[in-house]
C-alpha cells in the first residue's frame, strides 16, 4: 500500500510578486511546497535559483521539495541542500552518476530526487532505487506549467510502483505535470504517492481549498485501489 498521499504545490503558477504570501496561503493544507528551478538551458523557461529559496526558506516551515531543471546538478544541488530544503530532485538526463549525486545530497542534509522527463524511459533507473528518497515522474514534458497531462506517463508510474512493492523500498513516487481534480486519481491508481499541482491549486479561488480536494480524491483513488 502507498503512503499517505502528499500534496505539493508548485510555486510556479504563483504570483512571483507576492511568494512569501503565496505560500502562507498554503502552508498548513499542504505537505511540501514545490520549487521549480529552470535555468534556460535544460529546459528554454528561466524561474529561480538559490537566493530566493534562502529567503523564503526564512518566510515560511513548510518542507521544500526542489526540482531542479538545469545542467550540471552536481555543481548545484548541494546548495539547495544547505539552504534548508527537505527534498532536492535533479533530473536524470543532467547527471551522470545519479548515485553519487544522490548520495551527496543526503551528507548535506536533504532527501535525494531523481526525475524522469517525458521523453526518457524509467527502465534504465528501477536500479538506483534503493540509493534515492524520491523519484519523480513527469507527467508533461518539463519546462512549462499549464500543460495537459499526459496518462501514457502512467505506465512508468505503475512500472516503478512495482518495484517499490517488489524490494519494499522507502521511496516516494512524485507525479509532476497537469496534476489537478480530473488527472489525480488516475496517477494515485498507477501508483503515485506525491502530486505537483501548480495551476490546479493557484489557479483556484482557494487553494488552501483545492489541495484538501484534491489529497481526498488522492487518497480515495489509493484505498479503492488496494
Ligand atoms: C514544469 C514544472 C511543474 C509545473 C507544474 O516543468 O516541473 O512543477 O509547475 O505545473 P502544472 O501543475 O500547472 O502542470
Ligand atoms: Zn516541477
């Protein structure tokens, strides 16, 4: 059986003039707060980096869940790390040696993520499993929020849920991408146990509101299930 489902936030459909309040707004629904860092090289999109994440680290005690779209993590990530954020998730067509990478995440006082881009099979990485805390799989080609979900995503979903159950592994499986009332269960079902929902929740009138609707519809969607 899964975890309790964790819902994510994704800062990235906030308003940017306003993040401390942004995230107030959802602090004690939510479970981590998601940070998109894009570095307009592995992906085309540019958003944030370290400066901002030490301050609104100081703003808020929410758990920070960082994805870091950009090359060269290894250089990168440690940083994050230092700067209090709970989670640090890299992608793994930036690095090399994802295990090393992972490792030295968690000497410096983070989980470890590995993410798996649209075009990139997971079949290679059910491996290096037992050496990460997250791995997540996105569910839209990176880059951009406010993309449509993509379900044919989910049989890497259900691929690495079965891996997890097989060697009982302690690893979150994080969906990202298109995550919101209509597309969640389907991810919980596959087997996910952490959402990123960006537009879903920003984009609502209340969205303190829409991550409670959307962690029942989660949950639902994993006790039917099992
Ligand atoms: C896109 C980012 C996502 C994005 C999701 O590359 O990784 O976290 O914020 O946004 P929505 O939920 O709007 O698809
Ligand atoms: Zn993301």
């Amino acid at each position: 059986m899964e975890a309790n489902p964790i819902i994510a936030p994704s800062i990235l459909a906030a308003d940017f003039s306003r993040l401390a309040d942004e995230v107030a707004a959802i602090e004690l629904a939510a479970d981590w707060v998601h940070v998109d860092v894009m570095d307009n090289h592995f992906v085309p999109n540019l958003t944030i980096g370290l400066p901002v994440v030490q301050s609104l680290r100081k703003a808020t005690s929410i758990p920070f869940d960082v994805h870091l779209m950009i090359t060269d993590p290894e250089r990168w990530a440690p940083g994050y790390a230092e700067a209090g954020a709970y989670n640090v998730t890299f992608h793994a067509e930036a690095c090399e040696n994802p295990v090393a990478l992972a490792k030295t995440l968690r000497a410096a006082g983070s989980k470890a993520g590995l993410a798996i881009d649209r075009d990139t099979p997971v079949e290679p990485y059910l491996e290096l499993l037992p050496y990460i805390d997250t791995l997540l799989i996105m569910t839209i080609k990176a880059g951009f929020g406010g993309q449509r979900f993509m379900p044919e995503m989910l049989d890497k979903v259900r691929d690495v849920r079965r891996r997890i159950r097989a060697k009982d592994l302690e690893v979150r499986l994080e969906v990202d991408g298109g995550i919101a009332a209509d597309t969640i269960a389907q991810a919980a079902e596959a087997g996910a146990d952490a959402f990123v929902a960006g537009t879903a929740v920003y984009g609502a009138a209340d969205p303190a509101e829409a991550v409670r609707h959307l962690r029942a519809l989660a949950a639902a969607a994993q006790s039917s299930h099992d």
